[in-house]
C-alpha cells in the first residue's frame, strides 16, 4: 500500500479520443488536489471493471481484505 493517503475523488468525468488509428476513453478523476486523467482501452476497462467489483463486494461484505 502507498506510504501517504490516496486522493479521495470529488467528481468524475470522462471524454473520448480518437485518431485514425486508436480510440480511448479518457477518465478524469476531479480531487481537492486537482484533477488526474487516465486514458483507458478495452482492455483497461475490463480491468477497472473487475477490480470496481471486487471493491464493491468488499464494501458491502464489510470485509477489509
């Protein structure tokens, strides 16, 4: 685990781009810190997808591992 706090998200966007060759989703993570962007493919949003899930299921349960 990170030696200093994560940064809590105060909001969230996403946006598309694109060039004749590759698309991405980007998403956009606004903190009090200020805002961090992610370019995402398919691959990462199964990814995310997964790891959201697991999170939620760990949430729900109340369990910390």
């Amino acid at each position: 685990m990170s030696e200093k706090p994560p940064y809590m998200p105060t909001g969230i966007g996403m946006g598309m781009m694109s060039d004749d060759e590759t698309r991405v989703g980007v998403l956009i993570f606004e903190t009090a810190q200020g805002n961090f962007d992610f370019a995402v493919n398919l691959q990462a949003v199964d990814v995310l997808t997964k790891a959201i899930n697991k999170i939620e299921m760990h949430l729900r349960s109340g369990r910390t591992h």
